[in-house]
C-alpha cells in the first residue's frame, strides 16, 4: 500500500504542477485541485486520504499545500431527522444519502473552486460526542492548493449527488471487501458509542452501513478516475467495457445467506408454504410482514415467529386483488419496518374445473387471485426497489405452469402459473436495470390443509408420476426461498425453480 500512496502523492504533485501552469488566470498562484474521494463505510478512505496529504506536506520537493475535507459535517442534524415523516426510519437509517444534505456538499465544492487563492472557506464538522454536525467548524484557507474532500457518496449518479464529478478535477473511488468493511465499522460503533455490545455494532453495520455501501459501490460504477487507489486513471487509448461491476461478496456462504435487518413481505404468509417461508427467512434474521386474506391465526403466526427467532413481524389483511389495496400495504409495510427488500407472491387459490366446465366468474376469481394478484405485489413492491436502486422478487408459481397435471382438471390455475414464470423471467430482465432481481419456485405436491381434501385415489395417482413417491413437507421448500432472497443468489435472477419430486423430469 505504501508504493501506492507515493503513486497518489506524485500523481498530485504532477497534476497540480500542470494546473498550475495551465490556469488561464494568471494572478492566481494558488489554483486548486480538488479530488473527490469516495467509497462505502469502512473502506479505509479517511485513512488513505489523511496519509496522502501528510506525505504531499512532508515532501523535500515543492509541493502544493494540501488539506483533507470530510463530508461527515453534512449529516442531517437529530433534529432534521426526527421532523422528517419517516422520523423514526431516518434515524435509524442515519448515514444513508438522504439523510445528507447532498445540496449544501455540492455548494460547498463550488465555493472550494471560487474562493481559491482569495478568500478562506467555512465547512461543517462532525462532533462524535453529541452526534450532530457543528456548524462552521473547519476553515479551508485561501492558499490552500489540494483539497482532498472525502464521504461516502460523492461519486454516485443519483440527484444531486451526480453534480460532483463535474466539479472536481480528480474522481478516486476505494474498494473493500465486505467482511473486512462490517468489521471496521462495527468496531467504530463500538469504540463511539454508538451501540454497547459487538453484537449489536454487527447488526448495525449488516443492517445501515453494509447497505449503504452496497449503495456506493452500484451507483459510483464507472464514475472515477482511480479504483482502489492503484491504476492510473489514463483511459487514453482504452477501450471502455460495458461490465457491470461485481456487487459486496461474502467470502463466508453462511453469511451469504443471511437477512439481519432485512425486511420481507409474504402473501399468503399464514398458509401451510407461506408459514414455513416466513419461518425460514425470519431464521436468517429477516423482519416479516405476514399478507393474509381471511386466516383466523395470522396474527398468532406473526407473534410465534417474532418470539421463536427475536425478530420483527406483524399480520396485514390485504386483499391481493385490488391493487390500491395492495400499494397501501406496501406502503405501511415500509413506513412500520423502515424498509423492504423482498416481496415474495405467494398467495394462490385452485380451480376447481376444467376449462369447459368451469364457471366463468370462478375462472375470473382464479385469475385475480393467482395471476393479476402476483403482478399487483410485484408492482407496488418493483415501484419501491426501483427507488432505492435494489430489491428482490420471488413469485410463488408451480409445476403446473410446466405441465397439465392429472387427473386433476384445472386450465384455469395452470395457465396462471405458466403465466407468473413468464412474468417474473420478464420483469427480471426490466429489473435489472437499476438492480433489482426477481424469480419465481414452482412448487409439485405439498402436503397442506388444502391438498387434504383431495381424494385418497387422486393423491394415489400424484404420486405414481412422482419419482420420489411422496408429496413434500412444507418446510422442504423453506431452502430455496432462503436462497433466492438473500444474497447468496446475487447472479440468479428470471429463473424458475421446479422442487417437485421429479414429476416434471418424467
């Protein structure tokens, strides 16, 4: 690292020496370099720019007056955030962009550009003791000629945090693998304060800082000069990739599984497969927010599953085939957990005829249900992840969107499932534009309270054209959901995943 900090300070040293000489205003002799220097919590940018302006300062060789400038001084005050509607979601989202005044940075940048050489410049600091940010606590002097302005968000391309690169003369973005990040902002919080116990710090980088930094890392692409501090910057001659840049990987697989902090909404959360979804993601750490119709033990559900597994969840009746409702419940999901990362459209009803015998107001009431209800979720849900730049998708379909399953007839719920995998591979390739993914699981027999009415003879024959023999437990499915929901799935996305005892791959 020490051979790359020599390569910054001549880079600068260089860099300025040209500026100086190519300033068309030629009374100034102290032009500014600015370099905006960002990367996600925990990356060690601080660090990287405080040594780089100590060893520009120590040089034998003349050399420009160098300053560091933190952008921690534009945190919102406590009081801004508990006046904002989603007071509490602020705080505990603090450090997040819209919890910065991102206006007053770019102000700041440009005040750092005209008063070069004529006048100093006041800039807000961050005192750790009160939490808040002190007004006017750092002065840039006029002669100072490299201002390093360092924070997190500097270099994304979301309003107004966009406008900076086109003030500055260098754009430098550092990189850091996750585990290394969560452990150093972890040991922040504990050493500031912030949280008394390691646990506790853990949970607050997995669930702000980690997130934030995932943010950085998606929106900052291709937006800098220099990456991890260690290439040149020079695109002279270079051909420019259109390759999306790996997002935050954990090196453990136990990790990469994991939801703490997350939030996940499930329809149907209170049937038999909904039930032991949200059993299984609240496992993982992730908060529930259980979607039922009419189910007399949704709210029992909730509590056992908030007790079992020392997590957030609450029952919603909503009723997935009016889509008002449905962004209603959406949007009081956000407001009471802070947040949402996974929709998952589970509710479904069956047909109970063929296509000829069935009524058309039944058939009418499937559709809305089972196809009309998962893009409603899908929509209201896809409208919030697109906002924040992330989310994640799961549509409850089944094997019966694959193949017209016996002796069964039912047109109507097969052509519903077959439709729900065709809009979760459609929606995936829309999604992932801005991040978002999205998948659907195609359940075979499950043993549930709804299968139990089935005819002793027509279970006979399901599993007769099932290799394994059986039908499943529902807990059998609680691994691919898991999966598809957390970040162990970051490169799965408009795909179907078939957990039906081998009755498709006859």
């Amino acid at each position: 690292m020490e051979s790359t900090y020599h390569t910054l300070v001549q880079r600068i040293i260089l860099k300025w020496a040209e500026k100086r000489r190519t300033s068309s205003d030629t009374s100034n002799v102290h032009p500014r370099l600015i370099i905006a220097l960002a990367g996600p919590p925990g990356s060690g940018k601080t660090t990287i720019a405080q040594k780089v302006v100590s060893a520009i300062n120590a040089s034998q060789e003349p050399h420009p007056n160098s300053i560091v400038l933190s952008a921690d001084g534009f945190h919102l005050p406590l009081a801004a955030l508990r006046a904002l509607p989603n007071a509490a979601e602020a705080i505990a989202r603090r450090g997040a962009p819209w919890t910065f005044d991102g206006q007053a940075v770019i102000d700041l940048v440009r005040q750092l550009r005209a008063s070069a050489g004529l006048r100093p410049v006041l800039a807000p600091t961050f005192d750790h003791k009160v939490k808040d940010p002190v007004s006017d606590g750092f002065t840039v002097d006029a002669d100072v000629q490299v201002c390093i302005v360092e924070g997190n968000y500097l270099l994304v391309d979301d309003e107004p945090w966009n406008q900076i690169a086109d003030l500055v003369d260098e754009r430098w973005l550092v990189r850091v693998e996750p585990t290394l990040a969560r452990r150093r902002v972890a040991a922040r919080h504990l050493t500031a304060g912030i949280e008394e116990t390691m646990e506790r710090a853990l949970f607050r980088a997995e669930s702000n800082d980690m997130v934030n930094g995932e943010f950085v890392d998606r929106h900052s692409e291709g937006r800098y000069d220099s990456s991890n501090m260690a290439t040149n910057g020079s695109t002279n001659g270079a051909r420019k990739s259109i390759r999306a840049s790996n997002p935050p990987i954990e090196d453990s697989v136990f990790k990469q599984f994991r939801l703490d902090g997350r939030t996940v909404i499930i329809t149907g959360g209170a049937g038999g497969i909904g039930s032991e979804i949200a059993r299984g993601l609240a496992e993982a750490g992730a908060n529930i927010a259980i979607w039922y119709n009419s189910s007399k033990a949704a709210v029992t559900i909730a509590a056992t599953i908030a007790e079992d597994f020392g997590v957030k969840t609450k029952a919603y009746q909503v009723n997935v085939t009016n889509y008002p409702a449905v962004e209603v419940a959406v949007a009081e999901a956000v407001k009471d957990f802070g947040r949402l990362d996974v929709m998952i459209a589970n509710a479904g009803i069956p047909s109970k005829a063929g296509g000829l015998d069935d009524k058309v107001e039944d058939w009418d009431r499937v559709r809305a249900v089972d196809f009309d209800g998962a893009y409603y979720c899908m929509r209201a849900a896809g409208l919030v992840f697109r906002e924040q730049k992330r989310g994640v998708g799961i549509i409850t379909a089944s094997m019966s969107g694959h193949a017209a399953n016996v002796p069964q007839e039912q047109s109507c719920y097969n052509a519903c499932k077959a439709g729900t995998i065709h809009l979760a591979r459609s929606l995936a390739v829309e999604w992932a534009k801005w991040g978002g993914r999205i998948n659907s699981v195609s359940p075979g027999y499950i043993d549930t309270v709804i299968s139990g009415d089935c005819p002793f003879e027509m279970k006979e024959e399901w599993f007769s054209l099932t290799p394994l023999r059986r039908d499943a437990d529902p807990r059998e499915l609680k691994g691919v959901y898991l999966y598809l929901a957390s970040d162990a799935s970051s490169y799965t996305t408009g795909a179907d995943f078939i957990v039906d005892g081998g009755y498709t791959a006859r």
